[in-house]
C-alpha cells in the first residue's frame, strides 16, 4: 500500500485558474515520487464526481453551492460529502495539503487532517483580499475572510506562502508563515505541448510585428482596462505592436466594443493554445493589481516572452535586472511606454526573453517544490 498525500482545492480542473494549475502539476510531480495523491475539489462544470487521471491522480469532487458565478465555492454538509471523504478510510494518508486559506472546502480539508492526526499544510495564493469589483460586496468579502481564517487557525495548520508577496501577505491575518512553497513549471513539457495553431496569422499580425500577449480572466483587477487603452495609444501613434487578449470575463464585450484595431481577443485557450500563443508572443504584459504568484507570468517566461508587469507575485524575481520592465502601478501611460521601448529596440527585447526564460527554467522546479512539500510534512526523502 502506497503512501497517500491528499490536496484540498476549492477549484481544479477542468475550471481554470492558477491555484488549478498549481495543484494540477504538484499532485503530478507528487505521483512521479511514488506518492499516491488525491485531489478533493468543488463539483463544478459539470465534472464527474468521481474520476482517475491519465497519471494515476484520483479526484474527489464534493457538492457545493457556487456561489459568485462558481469563483467562491461554498462546500455543502450533508451525507454525500461524507460518503466521498469516507472512501479514503483505510488508505495510508500521510500528508493533507489545503489550497487556500479563504474557501470553505479549506476548513473540510483541515478537519480531513486533523482527525487523522496530522497538522494541516495550507499553501495561501493571494497577495491582497478578494475583489468582485463592487464595492458594499468588496467590504463584506473582507469581513468573510478574517472571518473563516480565524476558524481555519484553530485547526492549528502550518501556512505558507506560494510566493513571497504571499508570504508577506499572510501576517494581515496575524499568520506568521513557515515558509514558502512555490509554484513551478516543467518548461520542456509546456513547450512541447503547444498545438500546432498559428495566432499571428490566424489574428492577422503582419510580418515584423511586435505581438505583445495577455493570459487571464478579463476583470478589473487583472488590470485589462489599462491595457486596451495603452493598445489605443501605441496604435494611435502609428507603433508596429499587435495585443493578443486570451481570456473570458465580464469586460470582454466592453472592451471589443472601443474597437482598437490592433487588439484581438481570442476567448478562452486551452494549455496547448496558450503555449502556442505565447512561443509566437515577443512580450507579455501582465498590469494587475494583486497575485499571490502569477501562473501565467511563469508560462510566458518559459515561452521566452519578455515582461511587462506590476510588481505582483513573481513578476520582479522574473524581471529581474534584464528580463523586462516592472510597472510602478496598472497605469495605460506606464504601459504604453513599456511596450514601446521594448519594441523600438530589438537587442534590448532579445535580452530581456533571454533573461526571463532563463531566470524562470532555474527558479521554479517542480522538484523543488515537492521537496518542500515533502519537508512540511516531515516525510524525508522518498
């Protein structure tokens, strides 16, 4: 009987976000060190409620009411999530990894552990509080999250960080991380599984064109607004630059609607397309307002796109000192002269893809990362 780590995630696959992604290549890498691993998600979508990967990965997919469109899944009591949760009964659990500190699944999860005697690991993914763009919602959003935290520090679980802005994040709730469990990429395998789509000719993007990408839901926060208006500028100046917006969300029909010519909307992509998408993108720009990480900004990097970005999640240990620029804040202005300095000088760009790809192959291993989290655990080496 193997050993068994289980992941709590309130969102996984196929719903798709970065803490999906995140939990999606840990258990993988999880598996590939003899480990057994169980998701534990929110029954979404439409998804099976019981189901087994192609690599051995089991997912459990607990009943919910999903609230906010699906964005805050509120795990529902009853009889079904105990049968399912009863199913591991028996199996050797060694670990519970809770993905993150703010959904109600997180407090199932950390319950899960402690009745088998284990201390909880939760890996927290935000940088700032929850945001739905409205804001007497906004407000009490905040109240919900130091509300349910202080339930989830009773359980006494160990926090971490996924990056160190979400580190830094965590003493806002009187949590004093023990470390930083990072999110990672196997480069080689994302680049490698990008289809076969052309974007550039399939968007129309002339021959010398400087295709600058963004990857993301289309709301507020992700900073989108700004970037159609740096788009209008650069365009309105006669810049040789085109912007691929890969995504779906509220502002999309808002956005389409100011008609920039040079910005094209693809709707939401697959792995395999993003990856296409952002091997034919010379830049990625990345204006939002708060990440705990910033899974895309780590696709992109490894796709040798140089960056443009706040400085949010691991936006500036990306950037560094040649791999991009750092925006001060989400700002059209900012944005636009970024772009624009990258694009009028070819050798500065090629250094900074060079320097973002680079820094992102050597920073972010999933080996790394299942060797920390097998260290939390207090596992050893297996």
């Amino acid at each position: 009987m193997r050993d068994v780590i289980v992941i709590f995630s309130a969102h996984f696959l196929p719903h798709v976000g970065g803490v999906e992604v995140f939990t999606d290549g840990l258990s993988r890498a999880l598996e590939r060190r003899g480990y057994d691993v169980v998701v534990v998600t929110s029954r979404l979508d439409g998804a099976p409620e019981r189901e087994r990967l192609s690599d051995g990965v089991e997912v459990l997919r607990l009943p919910c009411w999903p609230l906010v469109g699906g964005r805050l899944p509120f795990a529902k009591p009853g009889r079904c999530q105990r049968e399912l949760l009863a199913t591991l009964d028996g199996r050797r659990v060694v670990a519970v990894v809770v993905n993150t500190r703010f959904y109600p699944l997180s407090l199932v999860g950390a319950r899960f552990a402690r009745r088998r005697g284990l201390v909880p690991l939760v890996i927290d993914h935000g940088a700032d509080y929850l945001t739905f763009g409205n804001g007497a919602i906004d407000v009490a959003v905040r109240a919900y999250e130091h509300a349910i935290t202080a339930l989830l520090k009773r359980l006494r679980p160990r926090f971490y960080g996924v990056s160190e802005a979400s580190a830094r994040w965590l003493p806002t709730f009187g949590i004093r991380p023990s470390g930083i469990i990072t999110n990672a990429i196997d480069a080689p395998s994302f680049r490698r599984g990008a289809s076969g789509r052309s974007f550039r000719q399939e968007l129309g993007v002339p021959e010398g064109a400087v295709l600058v990408a963004y990857t993301g839901r289309l709301i507020p926060e992700k900073g989108v607004e700004a970037l159609v208006s740096a788009a209008e500028q650069l365009a309105a100046a006669g810049e040789d630059v085109a912007f691929a917006l890969a995504g779906e969300g509220p502002l999309r029909a808002a956005l389409e609607a100011r008609g920039v010519p040079t910005v094209h909307f693809t709707g939401r992509l697959d792995a395999a397309d993003v990856a296409a998408l952002l091997l034919e993108s010379d830049i990625f720009c990345f204006p939002s307002r708060s990440e705990g990480f910033g899974s895309s900004l780590l696709e992109a990097a490894v796709c040798g796109c140089a960056i443009v970005s706040t400085d949010v999640g691991i936006a500036g240990a990306l950037v560094g000192d040649e791999g991009g620029v750092l925006l001060p804040d989400a700002d059209a202005d900012g944005i636009a002269r970024a772009v624009r300095a990258l694009a009028g000088d070819r050798e500065r760009l090629a250094r900074a893809q060079d320097a973002a790809r680079r820094r992102s192959e050597s920073l972010y291993t999933w080996d790394e990362s299942v060797e920390n989290v097998i260290d939390a655990a207090g596992l050893g080496g297996k």
